[in-house]
C-alpha cells in the first residue's frame, strides 16, 4: 500500500476511536444544550487537517440544504465546537466527547457518525445522505 493510504486509514482509525471509546450505550439519555429538536455537532480542536475542515463544510452544507425550514425555525441545528475553548468543556463532559466527533443529538439520545464523517469528507452526498438516514427519523 502506498504510505499515504497506510497514513490516512491509521487517522480515521485513531480518530474514530477517540469518540467511539466514549460513545453513548444504546437506551442511554443525554442532556442537550441546544434548543433545536436535532442537533448535529462537529467537534475539533483548533488545529485541524484539510479533512477536518472538509468534515465540518460539508456536515453543515448537508444540515443546511436538507432542512433549510427546519433549521430557520430552530428545529434542527449545527454547530461547530472548538473543544480547545474552555467554554465547551460543559457541553463536550455532558455529551462524553474528548475528541473529534460528528454526532447527531436528539431526544436525549447520540447518534455518533464519526467514522462515516471522515469516510465521505471527500464524498459530500454520501456524507448528506447519512445524515438525512438519521435525521429524517428523528423530525
């Protein structure tokens, strides 16, 4: 294998691990600090890789084009947290995030999709067609 696939395969392991190891067991509830029914959240750090970026646009760009109502009415929401900011610390404890994350919140409940996040960075209707499998059930 070429040594830039080995390298991009070992960063979607180690970063799918870092929010998979603290993910929520099935049945288990979670306080949501967002007021929308759906929250979708991308958690980094400040110092983030082109996929990283690719990640978030196209997470937001999907949110945003699948629900333009929803979200105008604050029904389903994005946001971008910087978990390098001490004022997410709150929201990252609550929601067991220590790394970065793309989850889906709602109903007290985390849908983490992290590891397809980072799969489709370069794939965004893929990326907007997972979010939508798990979004449309929730609304």
């Amino acid at each position: 294998m070429k040594p830039i696939t080995i390298f991009s395969l070992f960063f979607l392991l180690l970063v799918g691990a870092a929010c998979h190891s603290q993910s929520t067991k099935p049945g288990a509830t979670l306080l949501s600090h967002s007021p929308a029914k759906v929250a979708v959240y991308y958690f980094h750090f400040k110092q983030r890789c082109s996929t990283c970026w690719a990640v978030e646009n196209n997470a937001k760009d999907a949110v945003l084009s699948l629900y333009p109502k929803q979200v105008k009415q604050g029904i389903v929401s994005f946001e971008s947290v910087n978990l390098d900011d001490a004022s997410t610390q709150s929201l990252a404890k609550v929601l067991k995030i220590e790394g970065q994350c793309l989850v889906v919140v709602a109903n007290g409940k985390k849908v983490d999709l992290t590891g397809k996040g980072f799969l489709y960075a370069d794939h965004p209707e893929k990326m907007k067609a997972e979010l939508q499998e798990v979004i449309n059930p929730l609304l």
